[in-house]
C-alpha cells in the first residue's frame, strides 16, 4: 500500500492500462460527472492515484466544503480521544459537558452516551431543524430504540474538547489533519462546524480509513474501533456504523424517514463498500476488496440531498464500467 509524503505534492500514480481497467469507457464516466455538477474526482488504487480529474473551473488547490461526508472526521477523533483515555463512548453525554444540554427530562438525557451519537441513536426529535440547542433537542424515545439522522452528533466535538482541554479544531489538527499531511480547516455554519480541504485531503482520509485507521505504519485510530466503526452498529438501521454509511445490508433507512427500505444502499456498488456521504453529494467510497478510495465533489447532482441520492446509483454503474 502506497501513502503520499505528507509535505509534498508528490503522489505516485498508476495507470489504467496497468490495471487492465476500460480506458474507453473513461470518457462517459467524466462525461456523467460533468453533467451532474461535478468539481472534483479521484480514483485511488492500493493508495496510488490512477483517475484525478478537475471540472468547472476547480482545480487541485480550490477547497470545497465536505457537509456531512465530514462526520467521518469527527468520528476518527472520537476515537482517537477514546484511546488517548480522555472519553469513554460507552459513557453518557452529560458526563463531559455537563446536565441539561438537552431538553429531555434528566433520566431520559442520562441514557444518551457517545456512542448513542455516533450511531445517530439518541432518541432525540430529528424533526426540529439543524439548531442543536438544549431547547431544540427534545426527548422522543429512549436512547437505543431508534435512529433517526440528526446533527445532534456535533456535540461529541464537545465532548473532546472538554475532556482534552483542547479546542476541538486544534485536538484535530495535531492528531489527525497534520498526521497523514491534509490541509483544510473547519469552519463555522450555525451550530455546526462544517470541514473545507482540497480533494486530495479527502483521498489521504479515505486512504487512512480503508488502512483502518493505519498511516504508513503508524496506527492513528485504533484498528478494532476503526472496524467498529465500518460495520453495523446497531439493529435498526443495518446500513449505518459510526457516522459511516454501509453497502451490502439486507435493509437500510436513510435520513428524514423512518421507513426500512429492503436492499442495499448501492445495489451496483460492491458489498464490502462502505461511505461518508455528504449534502449536495460529497462523497467518499472505500471498497476495501478492491483496494479503492473514490472521492467526488461538488455541487448538488439534482435536487438537495442530505446523504444518498439516485445520483450514488448511476455513478456506480458509470465506475464500474472502468473498473471491471
């Protein structure tokens, strides 16, 4: 496994041809990209670049935002917190930042751990908007029992600035950002901080994720957590690990809904792909059977999306047309 020298622009490449992949079918996968909004898309193989195309104007350095392909990141430090002893998941909430930062009655609150948040299983309406605010993070049913998409995960940023006595943006840089030589910054939106970074810091993070966790030797997450956090996590939503977006389930359900969906989440990816999708589709895919990172970027391909889209589906379709 290739990894790219973490200052310097330097990235070994590989070629198609090499890889007995469909040349002619390239051009139809760019010409879909394009059509769909696309800025920026990179093909990873065993960690070197064999596909790194720029549209519309975007080029190498233009940063763009990630959305919520970026709770990735926060979960990557939660681990890195938890093996550092400052957090325990399996701890509630309110034993780093304190009662009340919800508006549900005490002994419903006091059921929320970390890894309630992590697992999008908190029990908190899902229905009141992106203000994470105790007043707008209202009780609906007790932790563990459902899951429901909610931004509500941004308090475990909380949870590890507290518990490191760190800003959560310097406990990331210095353990995570500057480790495997990313750059980008995270950035206030409302209550959310939202992560900005050229396209190739979003390779070198898939790149860390698909090495579970490992950086060209050096363990950065914590390889059983990392595994954790790429399988099931819970028993409602089998598509969903920590944060981290799962292919191959019999069933799935997806933001806004709590409608199971039967199937997978990508039927024309490969089973063992798992994602950090983002609004507007941001999109990492690690297919760990294939040695593959894939980062795209961009604008919305159709209308607005929280995480999946049909967009996934087809762009599937278009990359395998290369790939195999």
């Amino acid at each position: 496994m290739y990894f790219p020298p973490n200052n310097s622009n330097t990235w070994e490449t590989e070629t198609l041809q090499s890889l007995n992949w469909n040349e002619n079918n390239l051009q139809d996968l760019y010409d879909y990209l394009i059509l769909k909004n696309s800025k920026s898309f990179i093909v990873l193989h065993n960690g070197k670049i064999v596909i790194e195309e720029y549209f519309n104007g975007h080029t190498s350095n233009t940063p763009w935002y990630w959305a919520s392909a970026g709770k990735t990141l926060t979960t990557a430090i939660t681990g890195i917190a938890q093996q550092e002893g400052f957090i325990n998941i399996n701890n509630k909430v309110s034993d780093y930042i304190g009662e009340g930062w919800t508006n549900a009655p005490l002994a419903k609150e006091n059921l929320i751990t970390c890894r309630h948040l992590l697992t999008m299983t908190s029990g908190l309406d899902d229905n009141l908007g992106d203000d994470v605010s105790p007043a707008n993070l209202q009780y609906v049913a007790d932790a563990g029992t459902r899951w429901a998409y909610h931004n509500v995960y941004v308090k475990l940023q909380d949870v590890v600035a507290t518990a490191t006595g760190q800003t959560w943006s310097n406990y990331f840089n210095t353990k995570l950002r500057d480790k495997i030589g990313m750059n980008g910054a995270w950035y206030a939106s409302g209550d959310l901080s939202v992560y900005w970074s050229n396209t190739r810091s979003m390779a070198r993070f898939g790149l860390l994720s698909l090495n579970n966790g490992n950086w060209n030797g050096t363990q950065i997450v914590n390889s059983n957590y990392m595994l954790d956090a790429t399988n099931t996590s819970q028993n409602i939503n089998l598509a969903y690990g920590y944060l981290w977006w799962l292919n191959g389930k019999t069933s799935f359900h997806l933001p806004q809904s709590q409608y199971e969906f039967t199937g997978k989440l990508i039927p024309s990816a490969p089973n063992d792909m798992y994602a950090a999708l983002g609004k507007n589709d941001q999109k990492i895919y690690v297919v760990p059977s294939k040695k593959l990172v894939i980062v795209r970027m961009g604008e919305a391909a159709d209308g607005t999306n929280f995480a999946l889209s049909d967009f996934d589906e087809v762009l599937w379709q278009k990359i395998n047309a290369v790939i195999n």
